[in-house]
C-alpha cells in the first residue's frame, strides 16, 4: 500500500508537470486564432460612414471613411468607376471625373458592398468670354448683341451691366446674348456675370448715345 502511494503521488506529480507544459502552447494557439479572427472581420463587408466633402465638385477628390475597405475594393457612381488614389481599411481617396453627375456611390469588394444614395456632384461651369460686341455705338433703350463662350443656361443667373446700368436679357444661348440698354444708361464698361461661372469684362467700352427728345 505504501509502495501504491509512493506511484499515485509521481503520478500525479508527472500530470502536473505535463498539464504545466502544455498550457502555454494551447494558449498561444487560441491567441492566434483569436488574432486570426480580427483580421478577416477587418475586411468585411464594406460601410460608408461619412463623406469628405459633403457635396463634391468635378475634378477633386472625395474621402470616404468607413470600415471594411480592402485591395480589392472598388468605387462606383451610378455605375462608373472612380480612379482610387488611395486606399486604406477605413478610408478611401477617389477622383470624381467632370462627367460625373448626382448620383448613387457603391463601395464594393468581395465581402459586399455599401450604397449610398443622392450624393451631389458641383458640376464645372467655364467662365463666361466676350468675343465680340455689336453695334460699336448703341442708343439707350436699343439693343445691343454680344457674343462669346460660357454665357449659360437659363437655370443660372446672369446679369449684364452697361456703363453700370443694369440691361434687359431678351434672347440669352450659351454663345450670344442680345439685351437692351437701359434708357439713362451712359458710356462705360460692358460686365457679364454668370452664376457660378464668374465674370467678363468687354476690353472697349459700350458708347451709349441719349435718345432724341421728340
């Protein structure tokens, strides 16, 4: 019985020993699957979390941060491609090309895709140009025609000065404009601006002559 007790207890303490051994390695098996873990749920399924800016012009560069975004991710608006610039698990940098519209945005990879919908595109207007302006001499309450480039749409305001007097738009296309010279207009500088284009400015001044009293 004694002899028994004496193999129990180096039994034991040989199970001890063992148990204390294989401890670490389980874990540092666990540790890894653990970290194994987090990075496939760092590429995910993709998520749009906010815009930088909010409402982008064409030509610049939007920021998208958010979460899941891998190699393999693309961006799309209504459908098109964007060129990435750069790319990174919570944030990405794509061109927004000067044909792009309002639109829906896609982030999409392996692991799925996020839409985000009624993202608003500033569209590139050119700046207004005077080319030419006719007749050379003009009597206040007649008409004057200019022509040039950038002139717009009706959905953009416009205002045309003549010698600082305000002048009536009466036909208005994207190169031409006829507008009536106000009456008390006088001499001076012919100024064309267009809403969210800017502004031109004539290189010869409009002469304006007084109506004949009758």
């Amino acid at each position: 019985m004694r002899q028994l007790r004496g193999y129990t207890m180096r039994g034991a303490l040989f199970i001890c020993i063992a148990l204390s051994l294989m401890s670490p390695m389980h874990h540092v098996r666990a540790s890894q699957e653990v970290e194994h873990g987090s990075k496939d749920s760092e590429f995910g399924p993709p998520r749009i979390e906010r815009l930088l800016p909010m409402r982008i012009a064409v030509g610049d560069t939007l920021e998208i941060h958010g979460s899941g975004f891998s190699e393999d991710t693309v961006v799309l608006l209504n459908r098109r491609a964007l060129a990435l610039e750069s790319i990174s698990p919570t944030r990405l940098r794509v061109r927004v090309p000067e044909s792009a519209r309002n639109g829906t945005l896609i982030v999409k990879s392996a692991h799925g895709e996020a839409r985000l919908d009624g993202l608003e595109i500033i569209p590139y207007y050119p700046p207004p140009r005077i080319e030419s302006v006719s007749p050379d001499e003009v009597r206040a309450g007649g008409l004057l025609h200019i022509r040039g480039t950038g002139f717009g749409e009706d959905n953009r305001g416009i205002y045309i000065s003549v010698g600082g007097a305000i002048a009536e738009i009466v036909e208005r296309r994207d190169d031409r404009l006829i507008v009536r010279v106000p009456k008390g207009a006088r001499t001076g500088t012919l100024i064309v601006v267009v809403a969210r284009g800017g502004q031109a400015i004539a290189q010869l001044p409009v002469r304006v002559v007084d109506t004949p009293d009758n």
